[in-house]
C-alpha cells in the first residue's frame, strides 16, 4: 500500500511536506495568501468579509507592540508569524484543538519551528515573549468576540480576560477584502525583515 501524501503544493510551487517541514519550502507570500483565506471563528461573525488569520495576526502584532513598546523588530515578527501554520493546517477553534489532542500541537510546533528559522527567528520562541504574544492574542481575542462574533461583553471577559481599555484605544477590527490583507501582511512582514537587517 502505498504511503499517504503528507505534503501540499503551494502556489509558490514550493512542495511543503507537513510531517518534516524545511524552511526553504517556506515562502511569506503562500503564508500571507494561505491566512488571508483562513476564517477565524470558523467563519461564524458579522460582516461581509470573513475575518481572517491574516487579519488577525496584524491585530496581535501592534497589540504587542503596545504591550511592549521597547520590543525589537525580531520580536513583533514573531508576534505576525504567531499563528503561521496555520497557512496550512488551518485555524482550529480550541474546543477542536483539545478534541484532536496533542498530535495537532506536535504539527502546529514543527511548523512554526520551520517558519522562524526562515525569517531569522529562533525555532522556539523564548517563553517570556511567548507569553506576551499569548496576551496580545487573548486581547485580540477578547476585541473579535465582542465586535463581530457575538459574545456579550460578561462572556468575552470570562474567557478572554478583560483587557486593558488604554491598550486597545482606538483599534478595532478591519473586515476587508482577502487581497487586501494578503497585501497588508506582506508588507507588514516586509517592513519587519527590514528593520532586522
């Protein structure tokens, strides 16, 4: 019999195998096209547009930032590429990820690992800025449930935590068309590489 495919074409043509990614089967336009069509919520908020991975992850990158002003460009790359495996694996809602188990987090760990040491960051992200990514995303969490996914205020904070009313002053969630994100999170990426260099 023989072996399951466990690998996916990309647009790039780059053949990226799931079960041993290699970073040089890692292009940031497939990532940036592959989360700019992935629906957070599994689809389910208001709009016109799906809220994307890829918009989501510009979310959590200046939250980031905001949390800590004084980070490195190196970092606030991490903070984008936070949820970059899902390019391929897709975004999970996490009722989902804990039915499948720990082999989902296994997939999601060598992904990652493979798309950091592409762009110049550690295969595994020191705790203490995993922590704060983690806290920029639990706060982007917290804005998409009460905006557009339709969680009372009472609920978001149960979940998510209440965030800090200064930290999110003045940011709200953009529902724009997937080429419109795809170009914003290159660009982004871009930027960020830049300032590394």
């Amino acid at each position: 019999m023989p072996t399951p495919r466990a690998w996916q074409k990309m647009l790039s043509g780059r053949r990226l195998d799931l079960l041993d990614p290699t970073p040089v089967d890692i292009e940031i336009e497939d990532i940036a096209h592959g989360l700019s069509f992935v629906a957070r919520w599994n689809g389910q908020t208001h709009g016109d547009f799906a809220y994307s991975v890829a918009e989501h992850s510009l979310l959590v990158e200046r939250l980031y930032s905001r949390l800590n002003p004084r980070a490195s460009a190196k970092w606030r790359l991490a903070a984008l590429l936070h949820d970059a495996p899902e390019y391929v694996i897709g975004d999970m809602i996490s009722p989902v990820k804990n039915a499948v188990g720990p082999g989902y987090d296994a997939l999601d760990k060598r992904l990652a690992a493979a798309v950091h040491i592409r762009f110049g960051l550690p295969a595994t992200i020191p705790v203490p800025v995993k922590k704060q990514i983690k806290k920029a995303d639990r706060i982007s969490a917290w804005m998409e449930a009460t905006e557009i996914a339709g969680f009372t205020v009472a609920e978001a904070d149960r979940f998510f935590g209440k965030p800090d009313p200064e930290v999110i002053r003045d940011l709200s969630i953009a529902l724009r068309p997937p080429t419109d994100t795809r170009a914003a999170y290159t660009a982004r990426h871009h930027a960020l590489l830049a300032e590394m260099t």
